[in-house]
C-alpha cells in the first residue's frame, strides 16, 4: 500500500527536475508574473496524497468488486479496479503511474488478494448485525393548517426511526394516489442508524374525504397505513356545544348534590316514640 501511493509522487519531481532554470529563476524572483489568486489567496504549501479502499458487494458476496483510489489534490488520478486485474489512469497525471505499477505482477496480485479479504469482512458485518439490520418505522400524520373545509390544508406524514433508508411513502385521497400536491424533504440521518423523512401533501378536503399516508419498507411485511379524515365546522360545532352542555350537567349535579346534603345536615333527627312520654 505504501509502495502503490509512492509510486504516485516520483513523476512529478522528475518533471521539475528537468525544468529549465531560467523558469525556475522567474518562479522564484518575479512572484508578480504568476496568475493572479482568486480573492488573493496564497497557494497551499502542501497537496495532499489520499488512499480510498472500496468493497462494492452484489446479491451478498455473489459478486465482489474491489477498488483501490489514489488522490492528489482531491482529484482522482488512478484507481485499481479488481474486475479489469489493473492500475488503469482516471486523468492523465495517473498514466504514467498505471503504467508503472501494471508491470510489477506483486502489486497486482496484492490487490486482487483483497477481494478475499472483502469476502471475509462480509462475514463479519453479518455477524455483527451489520447486514441484515432492520427496523419499523413510525408513522403520523399532522394537519399543519386549518384543517376546516374547504379551506387549504397541509398534511404532514412523518415517518420516523426506520432502517435501511430505502423507503416509499405515497399519499391516497378516497383511495386514489395523490402526486401533484406531494412534496418530500431530503432523508434524514437521526443520528441512532436511522432515518427520517417528511412527505407533505397541500390539498383542500371535503366532507367525506379520507387521506391515507402508505408507508412501503423491506421491515414491513406488508405496507402500513395511516388514515386522517377533515372535521366540518358544523361538526366541529356540535362537538363543542356537546362538550359544553357535557360540563355544565356535571356542574349543575355538583351544586345539587351540595344543597342536598347541606340541607340534610341542618334537619334535626326524628326521635323515638318512646322517648316523648
């Protein structure tokens, strides 16, 4: 590994090497010849060489892919690609590199060793639990707006706390799917290995109208529905006139039941015949 990422750097100090002083001594005494900086920033003192090793896994380990990215000033310049056996150059500063490294047959096999190794961490994420992970998600439905009549609404079907993130969320009014009105926010991580994600929906409902939120996900043996109905004012009214008059029963039969057992407590208590004589 360190072999392959040194081989990356050589090629450029050769090339500097073979620079004609005379561009050498402008470089270093007439700064003021050089490409002006964006906003009059100075250069980096330093690039930075970076290493990516990638397992690429199809149907579990039926088919593994391996890549090994090499990085020079955040651009990709040569990659080992397992499936092709060689160095092949992304730009043409990583050409000479892949020609190099393609020629020395240890540093290939060293790669293509490393689908074996993917293989083997495979078994280790399973038994970790890693692969194969899978939890429920949550789901609810919240009207954000008025949720009268007639009247525009904004329901919000928040889906919570599920994983993997594939996931499909659909929105059914009186059972048939709603997509012109259906807006989704970007996946979220939750920060626990798992996701969330809101699915809003501006509609105006009607009497009668029923909405549904389908939550589909690989945890779920079959898909979870949420519905939400729109009250009327009118109905909205008679709830609350029932709960008025409800209240004003109970305290009404509170006031009567506090005379009676006053008054109850005030009458004296009747004698014995007996006692009068």
């Amino acid at each position: 590994m360190g072999a392959a990422a040194a081989g990356g750097i050589p090629g450029a100090g050769s090339r500097w090497a073979r620079a004609p002083l005379l561009v050498t001594l402008l470089l270093l005494l007439l700064p003021g010849l050089r490409p002006p900086l964006a906003h009059g920033a100075e250069p980096p003192e330093h690039f930075l060489i970076q290493q990516k090793a990638q397992c690429l896994y199809t149907d579990g380990t039926g088919r593994i892919q391996f890549l090994d990215r090499y990085y020079w000033g955040r651009q990709e310049f040569v990659r080992f690609d397992s499936d092709w056996g060689l160095f092949e150059p992304v730009t043409e500063l990583g050409r000479r590199d892949a020609e190099s490294l393609n020629r020395d047959k240890a540093i290939l096999r060293g790669r293509m060793a490393s689908v074996e190794r993917c293989r083997h961490n495979y078994g280790g994420m399973e038994q970790g639990h890693v692969i194969g992970r899978s939890v429920e998600p949550r789901v609810k439905i919240s009207p954000t707006q008025s949720d009268s009549l007639h009247h525009p609404t904004l329901l919000v079907c928040s889906v919570t706390g599920f994983y993997p993130s594939e996931i499909e969320i659909k929105w059914f009014r009186n059972g048939q799917e709603e997509t012109a009105g259906a807006v989704s926010t970007e996946l979220l991580q939750s920060g626990d290995w798992t996701f969330q994600i809101l699915v809003m929906l501006e509609t105006a409902p009607r009497h009668g109208d029923v909405y549904t939120c389908q939550v589909e996900h690989a945890s779920l043996g079959s898909p979870v529905t949420v519905q939400w109905e729109p009250q009327s004012d009118s109905a909205r009214s008679k709830m609350l006139t029932g709960i008025g008059g409800f209240v004003l029963g109970l305290i009404f039969l509170a006031l009567g039941l506090l005379v009676y057992l006053k008054n109850k407590k005030g009458r004296p208590a009747p004698q014995p015949a007996g006692l009068l004589s």
